[in-house]
C-alpha cells in the first residue's frame, strides 16, 4: 500500500512527490512518456536557468532528483482509478493501492472531430460508462477508442449489456498483453466514422464508406485517459478541461488532489510546479491525519 500515487511524472506530478517522500509518505509516480514538457524545445520563462533549458533537459533532471530522494517512478499507463476503502489504481500491467492520489496528466489533448459528436453529449454519447452505464442496460452500445481504455470501459459496460463494439476510428487496435485476451470478447469495427446522426438522441454511426451502424449509445475511450477522465468517474467536478480544486489543491473527493495543467487556466512550468508543491504539502497532511 502506497501512501500516494501520483498520476503523471511532468512537473506538477515530480514536484509533488519532492514534498511527499520528504515527509516520509511512501511515494509511487505512474507516468507515460511525452507530456507537454517534453515537447518543449527551448525554455526562457522559468526561474533559475542562466541559458536556455530543453524541456527533455528539465524532465530528466527532475527525474534523477525525485528517484534520488526516494520516490519510486514507474512507466506505465493508468487506465483507471476506482474508490474503495483505499484508491485501487489500475495499469496496462498492474494494481496499485494508496491512500491518496493526485492528478496531474496534463492537459487534455485528445481532439476528436467526428460530427455531431458534442451534440449527442449526454443524449447517447457518454465519457464515462461507470457514471452511465446503467442507463443502456441490454442495449446496443459501442466504445470510441484503440487502447487499453477503450477495453477497460467495454468490459466495464459487460455488466450492463453484451451487445458491445469497439469502434476504433480507422486506427489499428494497440492493446498491452494483459488487455488482449479481453479485447476477443468485443466486436471491433475499424471503420472510419464520418458523423452521428439521430433525432432528439443517438440513432446511428455513419462511417467514410458510407455504411451505417445503428446504436443507442457511444462511449468515448479515445487514446488514454486523462486527469478529466478519471475525475468524471469519480464524480469530482470539472470545469470544461480543467479539475476543479481548492487553493490547497483538493478536490471535492477527500484523499484525491490535482495540479499542473489539468487542473490549471494558466498552463505554464512554474505554475505545474508551484501547484505540485502545494499539493505535495496538502497530501502529505492529508495522509498523516488518517
Ligand atoms: C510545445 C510546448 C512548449 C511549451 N513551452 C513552455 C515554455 O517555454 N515555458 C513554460 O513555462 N511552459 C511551456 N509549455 C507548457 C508546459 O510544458 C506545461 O505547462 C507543463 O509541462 C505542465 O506540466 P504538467 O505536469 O501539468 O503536465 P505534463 O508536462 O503534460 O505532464 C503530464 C504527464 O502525465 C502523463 N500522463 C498522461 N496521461 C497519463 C495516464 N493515463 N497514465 C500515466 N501517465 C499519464 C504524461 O505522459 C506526462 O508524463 C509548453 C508546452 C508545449 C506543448
């Protein structure tokens, strides 16, 4: 059992983790390679740097920094975070308990330009098949996505309806070993979708070779999940693309915190790490409270 895990090793989530295995909380950092930083070629705005800094250079030292203090640093994906007694937090390879999570994946990138799309938000099209699973019991639904989360949610709406396909977007599906067995259970459609159609709700998928599919529900696992994701599952408020948090960097679940960029207007380096910081702090008194 961890103390915390922190989703996402960027600045928010390895400055985080400088304050919580300082004050002794047993630390493990889950992150993918390729956040914003990384793309960041030369950086002149953040304090302390005489030249120019990459944000590959910043990443790395960060890295080195954190492990030398004692937090232990995994590179994974996490597909899911679930509240039990503890947080339970689910990979492409393994489960993870803590007592705290903080968020910090960034900012949300994924933009996927299907018609229609936002228009059936909440009327068929759904970001979240714990929060609405229910609602399509022995219906015909499909899941919008090509990797391990599309199937987490796929196998999460088996307890809902069987009638279940993968509609991956014209993209090959790219799907870690403890996954593919799984993913056997689905159809998987790998038809390009041009638009959802319907009237007052979801009626039909309609695809580039001018076929059509109809569903009562899409919903959508696209790439991997983010800050946003996880927080619409665990009813934590949002507010468009950002997590919304107090000034200490909590959320409205108690033991959950966000910072950096998915919880941020002002998306910048030294605002990921300051809100890291104070999250850090804010976990660290969260957990020794318990
Ligand atoms: C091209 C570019 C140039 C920029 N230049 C500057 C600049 O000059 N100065 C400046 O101050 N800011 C700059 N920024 C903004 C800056 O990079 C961000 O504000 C900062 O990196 C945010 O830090 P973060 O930790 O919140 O998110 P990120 O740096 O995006 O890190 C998020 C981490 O979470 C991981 N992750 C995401 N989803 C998952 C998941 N499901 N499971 C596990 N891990 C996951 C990502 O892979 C990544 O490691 C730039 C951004 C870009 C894109």
């Amino acid at each position: 059992m961890y103390d915390v895990i922190i989703v996402g090793k960027g600045p928010a989530g390895m400055s985080a983790a400088l304050y919580t295995v300082r004050s002794n909380l047993r630390t493990l950092i889950i992150g993918k390679n390729g956040g914003s930083l990384s793309k960041a070629d030369k950086i002149d705005n953040y304090f302390g740097f005489a030249e120019t800094i990459s944000g590959k250079e910043l990443l790395y030292d960060g890295e080195m920094q954190v492990k030398r203090l004692g937090a232990e640093i995994l590179e994974d994906e996490v597909i899911s975070i679930e509240k039990e007694d503890f947080f339970k937090v689910l990979t492409s390879t393994d489960m993870y308990l803590c007592k705290a999570v903080l968020l910090a994946t960034g900012q949300q990138h994924k933009v996927i330009r299907i018609e229609n799309l936002v228009k059936f938000e909440g009327r068929g099209v759904s970001y979240c098949s714990t929060c609405d699973g229910f609602f399509y019991n022995n219906l015909k639904v499909g899941v919008l996505g090509h990797r391990d989360y599309a199937i987490h949610e796929a196998l999460e709406l088996t307890a809902f309806t069987t009638d279940i396909t993968i509609y991956t977007n014209g993209n090959q599906l790219d799907i870690s070993d403890r996954y593919v067995n799984e993913s056997g259970r689905f159809r998987v459609d790998a038809r390009k979708i041009s638009k959802l159609d319907g009237n007052e709700f979801l009626e039909r998928i309609h695809f580039a070779d001018g076929t059509s599919d109809n569903v009562d529900g899409l919903f959508v696992a696209y790439e991997s999940a983010s800050s946003i994701d996880f927080a619409r599952k665990l009813g934590i408020i949002t507010d468009g693309n950002t997590v919304v948090t107090d000034s200490n960097q909590r959320t409205n679940l108690d033991g959950v915190f966000a910072a950096g960029d998915c919880s941020s207007k002002f998306r910048q380096i030294s605002v990921a790490v300051g809100q890291g910081a104070v999250a850090g702090k804010a976990i660290s008194e969260y957990v020794k409270g318990l």
